[in-house]
C-alpha cells in the first residue's frame, strides 16, 4: 500500500463495473439523473481530469459549487488588492493565482509589470520572511482562501507578532465554506440530491463542521480527491440518497478526523473573527468571512494601511457569479471560449486553476453534460 | 489553493516548527506547528507550506480493502 493506491486502475474499473449498474437502476427508477454538487473546486479539476465526470455522465449531472476562493473573491476585494499595489513602498505578497485575476481596471500581473512590487509566495510564511528581509517596506499579504488555507496565514500572523515584524500586514479575504453551503440549501431554485463535500476543507473543520446538513435532511458525503475516492463518493451518495436518510458521511477517515484539526482551529480562533464577507455571485453572507481580531489590529491591512477606496464595476456579460452557485455552466457564458480564455480571461473562473471554466476549457466538451 | 498534497517526514528541525518533507521525491521545508508530535517517516498533507494533518496509513489501507471485499463478493 502507498500514497497511490487510490489511483490504482484496474481497481477503479472494477468498481466501476460494480457500481455502475447500481447508478442505472438507480436513475431508472427515479426516471432521471442524479444531481449532486461538488462544492470544492479541487473537486471539479479532479472529476474533469481523470475523466470520472464523463462516466459517470449518463448517470449522475456533477454542479461544480462555490469552493474556489479566487473564484469567490468579490470584485471590491480584487480592486482593493490592486489598489495595494499601486501604492509606493508596498510590497504586495500573493498565492499565485490571483495575479492574473482581473480587476475593474487592472490585475497584479499587470502591476508588476508597471513596476509594482508584487511577488508570489507558496505560504503566508514566505511573505513574513519578506518582511523582515525589506524593513523599510510595508509587506501586504492577500489572504485568499479557505479553512484549509487560514490556519497556515494565522500562524504567520501570530509569528509576525511575536517577532515584532512591524511592516507585514495582512489584508483578509478569507472565507468559511459551510455558510456557502447553508445558502444553497435554501435555495429552492436548485434542485440538488446531495453534497460532495471538500476533502481539505473537512480537514480542518472535521465532519463536526457539517452535521447541520443532518438537520436540514441533506446527503453528504465528504470526500478524497483520487480516482477511487471520487468514484465511491458519488456511489455513496447515490446510495444514501436513494435509501432517503440524511446523512454526514466522512468518506476520506484516512485524513479527515470527526473534530477536525483542533491545533488549527484554536489558531484560527486566536487571529480571526468571523464576520460579515461579500461573495461573488451570492452578495453579502453573514458570518461567512474571517477578519482579522483586533488584538492584531496592527497588522490587518485595512486598519492601518489608508487607500483610497476604488471604484469597482462589474464585467458585462462575465457569467462567474452563476457557474459559481451552480445555476449555469461556463457553456452558457457567451464570453466563455470566445473573449474569455485562459490567456485572455475575463472573471476569475477562467484564472484560477481550480476555477470551473478554466478546467472546463481544458478538460470537457460541449455535451450534456449538466442541464440547469 | 487546495492543492493538498501527502508527503513523507524526512527530518524535523531542531525548533520544532518545521520539517522536510519529501513527495514523491521533491523536499520541501513545511512547517508543522499545526501538528502534534510528528514523527519521522509519517505522512502529512501538505496546502499553501503548512502541514495541515496527519495521514493514517492504517485507515487508508482498511478503506481500500473495503472496496477489494466489495469486488470479490459476486
């Protein structure tokens, strides 16, 4: 047994010919597709890369959700950002994946190539190390991401305090994906079977993060990212489903433990409060952001570094805000393939790797694949 | 972002707070503050430079099997 054995191939057909005829009597009984959403976008990549999505089409119609947190980062935030860049002896320090996100009037790529100071860092660590390399500067670190992703930017946080780094600052993006969640459920315009919940984020969060999906009669099954995680997840929520039980499922035991990552938790709980955060596609969610505690004012951006506020427009026509709730698919974007393109992009779908149109770009064809 | 990757625990630095970590032959220094007692030559998942959690080989092994019984049961 290695890492891999999720991978394994002829594994994987053979539960696929065991589960298979399982998804067709199923389908055939109810008269229709199953219809399941994938909430994380590491999910999404996965199903279209290893081709899972496309065998289990016939059977099951996969709604790629809102667990991409470039993707879901409003467009104030993103200007914002931009505007830290744009300001004299700021250093801007980013993941990747949001230099090429684009603003109102610009991205960070473009920046930097006018002569911001904009770098790329792997960890939120890697930007207090900047800081302290370049004292006479003001080190901003966009934190984008999730629960998975906050704890690693808390503990940064929490040493930048301890070491007395007086010029990293941190302005937070951060969201919590069970509130996403909580707002789909509600949403009686989306007619879903169930949840594939996010691996990683589960991680942090534990199963115990996502049992109110019990108590509001929901399916879920949290799952693991290879092959034959993907495969059985979906059979397991097929299953579940159809047996008309709610249920939490933690499919991914060898990770994701019932409480979580309590070490993180408690990290998360001495840097962050939850507060109010504008999500692309769904506006305003209560208690769905992380912002910065006040005990660390003095290093939340937005306390102590004064820009002013940009001014902030939408993209006629860019569809992110639906294919992020799952309401459309990037086939329904008319900017999709044609003026929106991964070396042209125009919403942040279509940037981020793990966004829903930049893995359909690449991965699916035009078929029916998901009807709304 | 979550590009969670399982990693194996080559060295842990006196301090404590990191480690070497080697998939599938890269190493890379992560740290492990969001750990408890990390071990050599355990597995971690790795995201964005932290180790985020342990992996259970044990429980990983047993899923597996699982789905083997499935299989052979006609």
């Amino acid at each position: 047994m290695n890492i891999l054995t999720y991978r394994d191939g002829e594994l994987f057909q053979q539960l696929c010919q065991k589960m298979i005829p399982f998804l067709q009597a199923y389908t055939h009984k109810m008269g229709r597709k199953f219809r399941f959403m994938e909430v994380c976008g590491t999910h999404t990549v996965a199903f279209s890369k290893t081709g899972v999505r496309e065998i289990l089409a016939p059977y099951v119609d996969l709604v790629s959700g809102p667990g991409c947190p470039v993707c879901v980062t409003a467009q104030t935030d993103m200007d914002q950002m931009i505007a830290y860049a744009k300001e004299k002896d700021v250093i801007v320090a980013t993941f990747g994946d949001m230099m090429r996100v684009p603003g109102s009037d610009s991205d960070l790529s473009r920046e930097r190539a006018d002569g911001a100071d904009v770098r790329v860092v792997y960890s939120a660590s890697g930007a207090v190390e900047i800081a302290s390399q370049n004292p006479k500067k003001q080190v901003v670190f966009l934190g984008v991401g999730f629960e998975t992703t906050a704890p690693g930017v808390a503990l940064a946080i929490q040493k930048a305090s301890r070491e007395r780094i007086k010029n990293f600052f941190v302005f937070s993006a951060h969201k919590l994906t069970p509130p996403a969640v909580r707002v789909l459920i509600n949403d009686s315009e989306h007619q879903l079977d169930g949840f594939l919940l996010p691996g990683h984020v589960s991680v942090i969060i534990g199963r115990a993060g996502w049992t109110f999906l019990e108590e509001s009669n929901q399916t879920a099954v949290i799952g693991g990212f290879e092959p034959i995680d993907l495969l059985t997840s979906i059979y397991l929520l097929a299953t579940n489903m159809m047996s008309g039980k709610p249920c939490v499922l933690n499919h991914y035991p060898r990770i994701v433990r019932e409480k979580g990552n309590q070490k993180a938790q408690a990290v998360l709980h001495d840097v962050f409060q939850v507060a109010p955060a504008t999500w692309r596609g769904f506006g305003e969610i209560p208690q769905s952001g992380l912002a910065i505690h006040k005990h660390y004012r003095s290093i939340d951006a937005t306390e102590t570094i004064p820009i002013q506020k940009p001014i902030t427009r939408t993209v006629k026509g860019c569809r992110c805000g639906e294919v992020i709730k799952g309401k459309e698919t990037p086939f329904q974007c008319r900017l999709f393939g044609t003026a929106c393109t991964p070396e042209k992009p125009i919403g942040p779908c279509m940037v981020s790797s793990e966004g829903t149109c930049a893995t359909y770009y690449l991965f699916e064809e035009e078929k029916e694949l998901v009807k709304p | 972002m979550c590009l969670s990757v399982p990693a194996q625990v080559i060295e842990i630095e006196p301090s404590g707070w990191k480690a070497r970590v080697d998939y599938l032959g890269s190493v890379v220094v992560v740290g492990i503050a969001l750990l408890e007692n990390v071990e050599l030559g355990q597995y971690v998942l790795v995201h964005a430079g932290e180790a985020i959690q342990l992996i259970d080989m044990e429980t990983a092994l047993d899923g597996i099997a699982l789905w083997k019984e499935m299989i052979d049961k006609t």
